[in-house]
C-alpha cells in the first residue's frame, strides 16, 4: 500500500527500512530533541530502531495504529515519520497523530502534504472518526501544518507529555470525518 502526492509518499514502515531510519533518527536527534521525549541510548541503535519498526508492523496488523515512512518520489529517500496511534475503536473510533520531517526538508510543504495522506488513510482506509493531536505551543510550525490540514483548536492541556526531561503543556487539535475534505 502507497499513498502519494506529485512531491511524496508514504507506505507502511517495514523491516528493510532499518538502517535508514536509524540514519534519519541520529542526524535529526539534535533538532528533535526538543520536540520528543528523552529516550534511552538504545532508542538511537539499529536494534533499537529494529524494535520500533517491529512494533509498527505488529501494531499495523492488529488495527492498533499506523506507522508510515514518509518518501521522497524523486529519489526514494526517507525523510520523515507520520503515525496514527493509540487507535480506540468501540464508540470512539480515534487515534493520536504524530510526525516529523528531516530539518534539510522543513519548510517545503512535505510535513502539510504527509499529514493529508495520513488523514486520508484514517477517514478511508482505517473508518476512523476522529484524529487528535497534541503540539507544544511554542511549536508555530507543526501548528501551522495541523491547521492547514483542517484541524480545530480544543483547548490547552497543562502537562500533558514528558518532552526533553520535562512536563509540558500541549495545544490539543482534531479533525472528524465529517469535517474532513480530501
């Protein structure tokens, strides 16, 4: 399964896509770090990227969430991560988005163009009914990238995540299926 755009596209994460995860997870740690919670040294490891792309596979396969590369079309090369997950289903029917892009690629659009593929798969593919997703509010381009994709505003959640060794307060967006346009 591929969804694309004219500039990008995104497939599932799979196992032979290791090693280059891992390449883009090291060279971007500076520049995300801010962003991400602290992890352990294993996180930035082959095995430990081995491990992330081997929960996503299972947790794909078991409708608990969707993790995808996000792919240059020019040239194949990975640069970036969108996922949906924490995936309830029941009377819900939600899941959590989350995303980052290479810093060598910020500013190009591909953040805004992934966040639409994603959405599409979560409306169409996946009968989600709604996607959520928390930004810190410091954060004006990831807000930007939820807006233009048609996300509301909900409100301020105080200490909501653990990022970079601290408790930080997150502005809370979704977007329903009937607020949705493709």
């Amino acid at each position: 399964m591929q969804l694309h755009t004219d500039s990008i596209y995104l497939r599932p994460l799979q196992e032979k896509d290791v090693d280059e995860l891992l390449e883009l997870r090291v060279r971007n740690h500076p520049f995300l770090q801010p962003f991400e919670p602290i992890r352990p040294a294993s996180f930035h490891t082959r095995e430990g990227q081995q491990e992330q792309i081997e929960q996503s596979i299972r947790d794909f396969a078991n409708d608990r969430g969707f993790a995808f590369g996000v792919f240059l079309q020019e040239n194949k090369q990975m640069i970036g991560r969108v996922a949906l997950s924490n995936v309830v289903r029941g009377v819900w029917q939600n899941a959590t988005l989350g995303y980052f892009l290479d810093q060598s690629h910020n500013g190009k659009g591909y953040t805004t163009q992934a966040v639409r593929l994603a959405l599409q798969f979560a409306f169409t593919k996946a009968q989600l009914h709604r996607v959520q997703a928390g930004v810190m509010p410091h954060n004006a381009g990831s807000i930007r990238v939820l807006e233009k994709n048609g996300f509301r505003y909900e409100g301020k959640s105080l200490r909501y995540l653990k990022i970079n060794g601290a408790w930080e307060d997150h502005n809370m967006y979704a977007i329903t299926a009937e607020e949705w346009t493709l």
